[in-house]
C-alpha cells in the first residue's frame, strides 16, 4: 500500500549499488571511446547541446559501443568488468540489493523552463542509470514535490490512466489520446521563453537595438567630420553678417558653422548637399558602406528579436557572429569620407555663398557625430563576440542558477 513519486531527474532514488558500479565502468569506457585527444574532448564537452544534435557531437569524438578500438587498455577494462560483476553478484545477490518500495510514479518534465509540466507513468522500481544534471538536488527537494504534485492532480485528475514504461527512463508519447495530446514534439516557437538562456538572448538584443539606433543616427547627421577655417582676420570678413567658423559634413548632408559672439559657441547650420556637388569615389564608397550596414545588420537585429521566442541552431549563430563582424567593418569604413576631395582640397567645393578664396582651411577631422559611428561600431563588435560565444553564456547562466538554487536549498535546510 505504498506509492513511491521520483521527481524528473532526483539523483536519490538511482544511488544504488549496481548503477555507481555501472557509472564507473561507463567512465573508464569513455575514455577507451574517445577519437579525439582527451583534453580536446574535454574542451568540447563544456559546451551544451541540444538533444537532437548530441549524436552528431557523440559521432564526431566518440566511437560507437561496438566499434571500440581493441586496444591493451579496453582490454583490461573488459576483464576488470567482467570481475566487478562477479564479485558484486556474490556480495550482493539480486534478491536481497535495496529497491524503491512499492509503486513508483515517475514524474517526467517536460516542456519549457518557465513552465515546467509533469508527465506522471509507473516506473519499476529499478531505476537503472544515474542522471548528472543541474536539478539532481532540486528535484529531491520535499518543497519542490509539494510544488509539483497539485499541478500534476489538476492536469490530469480527468484524464485516462497514466502511460506506463517499465524498460527504461525514456519515455516517447505517440498516442494522441495520451494526457491530453502529443508531447514527444517540443514547441518550436513560445512567446519569451528564451530557449538559449535569458543572458545567452538579451544580450546580443541588446547590444544589436543600441548599434542599429547609433548607426541610423551616426549616418544621417550633417556633423560626422569638419573642417575649420585657419584664418579669419577681420578685413577679409567685411559684408558679412556672422563670422563664419567653417563647415561640417555629413554623408548625405551638410552644415555651416557660424560663430556666435555673444556666447562665444559655433552654430551650424545643416541643409542638404546641392545638387551641383560632384560626389567623389570616396564618398560614394562611405555611402555604400552605410548602406551595407543597415541592409544586414537591420535584419539581423529582427531575428535577434526572436531568440526570446525560438532556439536557433549553432550554425546560424556563427552565421549571424561572422556578419555582425562584417557589419563593424563597414561601419568603420564610412571613414573613408575623410580621404574625399572635399575634405582635402582647398578651397573647400560646397558652399558658394561666400568669397571662398578669403579663406584657409583646414583638412578634416572627426566632429561630435562621429562618436555616434564609433558607438556603433563598438557595439556591432560586441554584439557578433556575444553572439559567438552565446553558448557559453548558457553555461555561465546555467552554473550561476545551479549556485542560486544551492545557496537557495542550503538557506532553507538552516530554517
């Protein structure tokens, strides 16, 4: 008249004599698998992977059960095995090893990590494996049984009986009749549910909404560069209202500055290049580049927008990496107006409404706006260095709930 309830992965129901025999062997026998060297398997085993693509990952370093090289050291560990499980069976005989006592419901999670559901089945009460994940502890938690048992009531109290698999911990729904429907498919898109990680999701956002924000800006101010007037002595400024302090260019759009006496500040004005300006190949070339970053970096921005909602594989984040870099590039290229023939010849080929010839300019330099370009470009380089390194971002966020969810038990067991 017992029923025993084994939450997810809870490490405490699968210690058992048997399965840390069985964990061990599987240790030593990974080591006789590997094809790689034992450090560039280590390296890639910190990284996580999706499920679908961990047998593609296992394949690339590892060589299958039944393909083990027959080598001195696999050898040995056939032998130590097969003497294990002699000694072990005659120390402690099947009858008599500790089991789980009574009916054992397994609750299997499922679905997203904001909102977890339980699938319940009855288990045997040999539990065959021992699972090492991050909710090991927690899923043995009393509170976090206390949690989980009214939702798995009010889901499923009208439903059939539960599904039932006495072979192994795996558990493939195929019957839509089943508690209410299919659930060996996971939902490809769910709003906010932040399949890479929250880290892993709003930080490349983030960092992408900024750079596109300073780009548009950056690109249509009239004060990316300037370019001062030397002289100004007052005989040469007669019939002119203002003291003209020099001009300011932008890609699309141009500025006079005019110096203001009374506060003794330059106030530019900015209009639009007229028409009879002659774009030069370095200003064209500083357009283009403008251009190229918005056409790839917008769309860009707009899938970032949706990792809150769907897992991207790691391929399109490389992808999405590599052109984010390509996107800091071409904004840095816009500098490339500074070598153009308005920037660099004298007298300066813009304006017209004033005697030219009365004064001496200066080459140009970078103005107020281009901090905006430069604000950009930084941020496109973060954004494509976070992109690329997103998984281990879900690694680091990972270990610091796992340190949450530990300090969070300890605190409650010195209650």
């Amino acid at each position: 008249f017992i029923t025993s309830f084994v939450v997810g992965n809870d490490i405490i129901p699968r210690m058992r004599g048997e399965n840390i025999e069985m964990l061990r062997y599987e240790f030593l026998e990974i080591l006789a698998r590997v094809k790689v060297s034992k450090i560039a398997a280590f390296r890639d085993s910190r990284y996580p992977c999706r499920n679908k693509d961990l047998e593609v990952r296992n394949n690339r370093i590892l060589h299958a059960r039944n393909a083990i090289p027959d080598t001195e050291y696999y050898q040995k560990l056939v032998s130590f095995r097969e003497n294990r499980e002699n000694t072990f069976d005659r120390i402690s005989p099947i009858e008599t090893r500790l089991n789980i006592p009574g009916r054992v419901i397994h609750l299997i999670r499922f679905g997203d990590e904001a909102n977890n559901r339980y699938l319940p089945y009855y288990k045997s009460r040999m539990f065959r494996e021992i699972h090492f994940c991050l909710d090991s502890m927690k899923d043995h938690s009393i509170k976090n049984l206390s949690d989980v048992l009214p939702t798995v009531v009010s889901e499923y109290e009208n439903t059939s009986t539960a599904a039932s698999n006495d072979d192994d911990d795996d558990i493939s729904v195929q019957s839509a009749n089943s508690f209410g429907g299919d659930i060996s498919e996971e939902p490809w898109f769910v709003t906010l549910s932040f399949p890479q990680g929250i880290a892993a999701s709003l930080i490349p956002t983030l960092l992408a909404l900024g750079a596109v924000c300073f780009s548009v800006i950056g690109n249509n101010l009239c004060t990316l560069f300037e370019r001062r007037i030397t002289n100004t002595p007052t005989n040469n400024m007669k019939g002119y209202d203002e003291i003209i302090a020099g001009v300011s260019y932008g890609l699309y759009f141009y500025g006079i500055q005019y110096f203001d006496e009374a506060n003794e500040i330059d106030i530019t004005q900015c209009k639009p290049y007229p028409s009879r300006v002659v774009n030069d190949g370095y200003v064209k070339a500083a357009r283009a580049f403008s251009a190229v970053t918005l056409i790839i970096g917008f769309p860009i921005v707009l899938i970032l927008c949706l990792t809150s909602c769907m897992k991207l594989k790691d391929r399109t984040l490389r992808v999405m990496s590599t052109l984010l870099m390509l996107v800091a590039i071409c904004q840095v290229m816009i500098f490339v107006f500074l070598s153009s023939a308005r920037c660099v010849d004298d007298p300066n080929p813009v304006d017209s409404s004033y005697s030219q010839s009365q004064f001496v300019w200066a080459k140009c330099a970078a103005y107020r706006g281009s901090k905006n370009v430069i604000i950009a470009v930084v941020l496109w380089t973060l954004c494509a260095f976070t992109l690329g390194f997103s998984s281990r971002l879900s690694l680091i966020e990972a270990r610091l709930r796992f340190a949450s969810m530990s300090l969070s038990s300890a605190t409650t067991q010195n209650k």
